[in-house]
C-alpha cells in the first residue's frame, strides 16, 4: 500500500459571516490510499484559526503519515494524537479502502437511501436582511429546527429576528438553536441568556470562549437555557481530561465535530462520558467537503441519535464534490441514483 496527500481549496459561493470574521475559502487535504486496484479516500479538514491542529508542521505531518503509512491504522491514530483533523482523514481512509465501494464506510439505511438524517438549517450571519432570508429560506425548505449565529451583530437585532421567528412559529413548530461562538463575556453573559431563554430557545452552544472552564460550570448551573459545550471540547486530547471536564462543567449538552475532536475514536469517548454523566449530544460538520461530510452523516446514522443533528449540506461551495448527498425537507439523504465524481483530485 501507498499513500499520497493533496491539498485542496474550497471556495464558498458567497462570503460567510462567523464571530470569528468572514470566510471566502476554506483549506482541506485529501489523503489517498492505494493498493493495486483497491483504493481508499479521506479528509483531514484542518480548520484554520479553530482547528488544534492549525500548526505550521501540518503538512510535514501528512508527509510523514504517507512515508510511514505501513504503520497501520492503530498505530498512525497513536502518534498523532495532536493532529485531530489527520486522525480522522486516516480513520475514513481505512474504512474506505476496506470496503468494497469506498464511499461506503459505515453501510446502513443511510446510504441504500431508505432513510435520511434529520438536521438543522444553519443560519449564518450577516445584516438584519440577509439574515431574516436565510431564516425564510430555511422554513420553506422544510426545517424544523434552525440554528442561528449570534455575536457578530448587535444583540438586540438578533433578538428581534429570534422574536420575528416565534412570532409566526410556535416552539412546536421550529425548533431554535443558537451559536455565540464564545461571544459573550462571562460578566454579560447569564443575562443575556436570561433574554434569550423568554424566546424559548432549544439551546445556545458557547456563550463564552472556550477553557473559562471556572466560569462556564457556574453558568452551566445558573443558566435559565440549555448550554451546550463546542469549542471547550477542541485540544482535548486524552480520556481523564474529557471525563473531567464534563463531571466538573456539567453542560446540558455537547457538540461533537470530529473533524476537530480526533475523528470516531475521540468522538465516541466523548459520548461514553456524556452518557455517563446524562449530558445529550450531536453531531455537527465543521465546513468539510463532500467527501468528509459523507463519512460524518454515515459514522452519525451509525449511532441512531434521533435528535436533528448539525450536519452541512454540501452546497456551500462553488468547488466542491459532486456526490449523492443532498438535502430535502430538512434532512440530509443518499441518492443512490447519483455518483460520485472525483475528477478535479486529479488523483491517477
């Protein structure tokens, strides 16, 4: 076996509003195995500025993975415990070359197509307009759950299109998640949460950057709406630690993106301490491609956690993969009648 990386850039079709400023491209790398006919592909979506993995050595990182990749799956995961993002590129790639159709990694209902995953309709931020047509977007797509980022605009016009929404949906009706992003202060942030929780808002993921681990268990236990931890779960990378952070914290909820939690392995450990401590949880995406996002719905499905999970659609960027995913009345699904296009890899 051999393996080779590549590095690919993803341009979004419009640029994208976060707490964390305005994306135009997103940066990923494919790696690919191959043995003879057999083949095997997965992503290491390193996300720059978020990612513990965002180092100057990460490309160093994927040579050596390819120059040693005779060290086998177990082995690779070992050693790059701080490369997230690689570790679960290496765990798709296995899984891909393994199986006889290397898009199928965990097969299921999911990818004969006989089930879809349930999601959220992302929001992403932007002007008061911008924003309220996504929200109208959304609704007539068919979601039932929306999750809207807040932080980057002046809080009481979020609140007014929060408010807007609830006033012609009921909580029966959409389903309302919120992500700060860390944008709050811990001075303002219980009161701010106070405001939200009157909209009847599911959750918020966030509220205050992340590794304020002091401050966000007191929130956690004076919060009038459910939290859900996301960024305090990126560079954590050994068991004890997840296991106290989440005794110590004890979020109503996490979000598991594993891309930037260490692939399946970190992300089911995750899961055995939430369980363990009766903290919920989802699975979210985190901008991957196509060729990511299918081993995330597949690995999600796999676990048959019926709440709407946050997976992207794919239909972010103006580059990205062609593939049977697709998005319809707020559930991501796999059309077995389309395939799958690799052809821009330039892989041979």
């Amino acid at each position: 076996m051999k393996a080779i990386y590549k590095k690919y850039i993803l341009n979004f079709k419009q640029a994208s509003g976060t707490s964390r400023g305005v994306l135009r491209t997103k940066e990923t790398y494919f790696l690919y195995l191959i043995d003879n006919e057999k083949r095997g592909i997965g992503e290491c979506a390193v996300f720059r500025g978020l990612s513990a993995d965002d180092r100057p050595d990460y490309e160093r990182k994927l040579q050596w993975v390819c120059e040693n990749i005779q060290l086998g799956k177990e082995k690779l995961l070992e050693e790059l415990y701080e490369f997230p993002s690689i570790q679960f590129g290496i765990e798709q790639a296995f899984l891909s070359f393994d199986n006889n159709n290397m898009f199928s990694l965990f097969p299921s209902n999911f990818t004969t197509g006989k089930e879809a995953i349930n999601i959220n309709g992302l929001i992403w931020m932007g002007d008061k307009n911008f924003m309220n047509k996504q929200i109208e977007e959304k609704i007539k797509a068919g979601f039932t759950t929306i999750k809207m980022k807040i932080g980057a605009i002046d809080f009481n016009t979020e609140i007014d299109l929060l408010q807007s929404i609830r006033s012609n949906f009921s909580v029966y009706d959409i389903e309302l998640r919120v992500d700060a992003n860390g944008a709050f202060s811990p001075e303002e942030a219980l009161k701010k949460l106070d405001r939200l929780s009157k909209l009847e808002i599911h959750s918020i993921e966030q509220p205050i950057k992340q590794e304020q681990w002091i401050e966000m268990a007191k929130l956690c236990k004076e919060t009038p709406l459910p939290i859900a931890l996301d960024e305090d779960l990126i560079g954590v990378f050994f068991k004890e630690e997840k296991e106290i952070i989440l005794k110590e914290i004890q979020p109503q909820y996490i979000i598991l993106k594993p891309s930037l939690v260490g692939g399946i392995q970190g992300s089911n450990e995750w899961i055995e301490y939430a369980e363990k401590y009766n903290i919920g949880w989802w699975i979210t995406s985190a901008l991957e491609s196509n060729i990511g996002l299918n081993a995330i719905a597949q690995y999600t499905y796999s676990l048959q956690n019926k709440m709407p999970q946050g997976l992207g659609t794919g239909g972010l960027f103006t580059n990205n993969i062609a593939s049977p995913l697709e998005v319809k009345n707020g559930s991501l699904h796999y059309n077995t009648t389309k395939n799958w296009h690799l052809e821009d890899l330039f892989f041979n």
